[in-house]
DNA sequence: GTCAAATATTGACAACTCGTCAATTTCGGC
DNA sequence: GCCGAAATTGACGAGTTGTCAATATTTGAC
C-alpha cells in the first residue's frame, strides 16, 4: 500500500522526466527531429517503458502541449483577478500573455510548435478532452473579463460580439506570436519591436471596440507597467 | 537548342506534376503522409528523379508554399488596385485575404500546414529568398495602401505605425485562420461563424485607428459586397 | 548512319523512424 | 526463500528519407 503509492510515485517522477526530455529534445531539432529512441537512450529506460505512458508520439508531444496549457490558464487566471477598472484587467491578461512568452519561453516555443503539427488527431481522447477543458476555461477568462465590463457600463455589447471581441484578441496574440515565430520577412519589413506592436494593436482593438476608459482618456502603458510588476511579484510568493 | 529548350520545357512540366501531386497528397495524408516514394510511384518516375528538382522533403513542400504565395500576392495586388476611398481599398485587401481561403482553398489549406512544420531551415537558399521576397511584397502592398490612406488625409500616422498597422491586420488574419484551423474550443465556445468575427474584428481595428470614414459613416459591408464581385468578375476574364 | 561523350534515370541500399510484443527481470506478499 | 503478478526490455516488422553506382538515353561530331 505504502510500497504502491511509492511506485506510482516513482512512475510520476518518470513521466515528468521523459516530458522534461521530450520537450528539450524538441526545442532543439524541432518536431520531425523528435525521437522516441533518443529520448529512451537520454532517459535510460527502453522505448517500451515510454509507450507505457503514452500511446504514441503525437501524445507525447500531446502531454507536453496540456502541461503548457496548465501554465498558462494560471497565469490568465491571476491576471484577470487583478484590482482596477474592467478594461485594466483586460489588458492585464494580455500582460500576462506576454509574461508567459517572456518567462516561460520553452512553454511559449512548445506551444507554438504544437499548433502546427496536427497532433490531436492521434493523441489519446484523454489527452484531447484535457486540451479542450484548458483551452475553453482560457477563454473563459477573456470572456468573463468582457461580460464584467459590460456589466459595469463600460462597455456596450450584444451576446455574439462578446465571442466576437475575445476571438479578436486571441487572433490578434496569436497570429502576432505565430507570425514572429514564423516569418521570414518580418524584421526586412521594418517591425524592430513586435511585442510592443502587439500590445499597441491590442489597445487599439479595445478603442474600437469603445471600451472605457479609451486608450486617449488613460494611461494604459502605466497599468500595463503597474501589472507587470504585480504579476511577477505574486509569481515569486 | 531548340530541342534543349523542349527537354527544358519537359523537366518544368515534370516540376509542375510533382508539385500537384505533392500538394494532393498534402491535403489528403498531412505532412507526415507525404512519402517520396508514394510520389515517385504515382508519377511513374523514380525518387532519383524526384530528388533532381528538390534538395529534400522540406524543399519540396516549400515550393508548394512559395506556389501558393505566389496566387496570394496576385489576389492582393488586384484587390489593392480598385477604385474607391482608401479604407475601402484596405477592405478590399481583406475581402481578397478571405476570396483567397475560399477560391483556393488547397492553397490556404497548404499555407496553413506549411507554417506548422519548420521547413525553412531545411529547404535551400534559392526557394528560401523566393518565399521572403514574395512574403515582403505581400505586405508592402498592404503598407502601400496605408500610406495612400495617410496621403489622402483619411488617416493620421506616423512612419512607425504604419508599419504597426499593417502587422495588425496581419497578425488578426494570420491568428483567426490559424484559431479555425487548428482549435479544439473554438465552436465549443460559441463562436459559429469565425470569418464573420474576422472582418468584423478586421473594420474594428480600422476604427481604432480611425480612419476614415469611420464604419458608423460608412456602409463596409456594402463595399465588401461590391469589392467581393469585383474581384470575382476580374478573375473570370 | 555511327559512335563516343555527356546527360538523365533508376532502384537497391544505408541509416534512420515508430510502435509491438515475446521474453526477461523485478517486485510484493507470504 | 519462493511464487505469481507486474514492469521492463530490445529485437523486430514495416515504414521513412536521401544517396549513388549502374544503366539508359540524348547529343553533337564525323
């Protein structure tokens, strides 16, 4: 019983390491150069003892994917229950989304990686529904954040612009971050700073919108700064 | 020499019948489902051959990309090249972006599954300066417009933002495309008809920026409609 | 029309990949 | 110390990419 629970202790410890693996083996030779044998080799464990706790590659790679995804909804999570007015909490989960990439670049990197390849379709149903769970309370959050500004009066919204204005966001950080990633013309084409041009967009999005306070009536650099600081120190608590 | 020009002709001819072969086989079994060898059967030559015209695997799917960038940027350009108020030109951008997903859609569908994989690093040089070369003229056209928005008093910038700008845009389509394709949540959610929340978020955005006329001055959907057929009736010609 | 040299094409091959499963080792309870 | 259950292994089958000696074709000179 003791014994049991050690072993299945000693199985956890395993899983993580091999995810640890995985992940720094395919931050290095990206997907294709992911092997299931190097991995074994580097873990010294067979190949066998992996595939006894995943069904496939595509769920490794899966595994890692949803423990990113945990990551992440912890920091949305934090941001969106900070203090101020609705559109400052808005803009602290796109604070947030920038700590993430900013502190968490393998997570960042893994994220990325993994939307390209399609991956799901062969993952584990369990592996899929845990995906789904994280993705859906991550919006949720955006969501939420929105329907407390138009519950405030500080923002004037139908039901379906509501999904409207947080897939808007999402597109808007999402392609941002897929394009830096990505891009080969990026930098000839002029934009040094991505990252700040992503944030600007971000307001301006919100400006038109009319969400208020508007971009011209406050100072959303400071809140983003004051957040930032916020964030990164409850973090370290 | 005329016969070295018909042998010339033949290998192009080849060229072409792999790419669509490739690019069916794409679409159907995903980048991991491409074989060389399925390719080389079915076009009745060897993978030697096959291997004359692409350095690798990577190589020849990034000539499909730069084959579809090439159809893309055609869009852009005759979008970009119609008449009427500078942010109705900048719709019409938008319109040809969504045209592009709906007319070609093996094209849009192989655009968006190259990004995923990394195959850049792979491919040569030669096929590598083709994709940045087509990718910046891509978006110079885009820049192009913004700049006659500025010209034409219907917008206030600075030279910084407009290239800001241009990667909003960017970046929301890139990411709404990228979100259909690839989420889990995303009808889970509630938002039901995504390519409407893009060119909704697209006017937004524009709004934020203000240019003008604004969308409460101006009919967008009206000139979407008009550009729609226009560009529709251009491409049957 | 002939023939040698240049060019194009081939497919067997090496070296790798994923996922399986019979055989082996380790472990837990008595 | 011993036995049955559970965990671990790595050789293996079937697949992949990319290479290259051997073969077939085309070319140009005579």
């Amino acid at each position: 019983m003791a014994t049991a629970s050690r072993k299945q202790r000693e199985i956890r410890q395993r899983e993580l390491l091999i995810l640890d693996t995985a992940r720094r083996m395919l931050l290095e030779k990206g997907y294709i150069g992911l092997s299931m044998d190097r991995i074994a080799a580097e873990i010294e464990y067979s190949k066998g003892t992996i595939y006894q706790h995943f069904t496939c590659k595509e769920d490794l790679v899966a595994a890692l994917a949803v423990q990113t995804m945990t990551v992440r909804r912890g920091m949305f999570e934090a941001a969106a229950s900070i203090s101020g007015r609705t559109r400052e909490r808005m803009t602290a989960v796109g604070v947030a989304d920038q700590l993430f990439a900013e502190i968490e670049p393998d997570h960042a990197r893994v994220e990325q990686l993994l939307k390209e390849v399609s991956i799901w379709d062969k993952a584990s149903a369990e592996r899929r529904n845990a995906a789904l769970s994280y993705e859906t309370s991550c919006m949720s959050v955006v969501a939420g954040v929105v329907r407390d500004g138009v519950a405030a009066g500080d923002l004037a919204m139908s039901d379906g612009e509501i999904e409207q204005l947080v897939f808007g966001l999402w597109s808007l950080a999402w392609g941002a971050r897929s394009i830096m990633a990505a891009s080969l013309a990026i930098e000839k084409f002029g934009i040094s700073e991505p990252e700040a041009a992503l944030t600007a967009n971000y307001q301006v999005l919100l400006d038109g919108y009319q969400w208020r306070p508007l971009s011209t009536e406050w100072d959303y650099v400071a809140t983003a700064e004051r957040i930032r600081d916020e964030l990164i120190r409850q973090r370290s608590t």
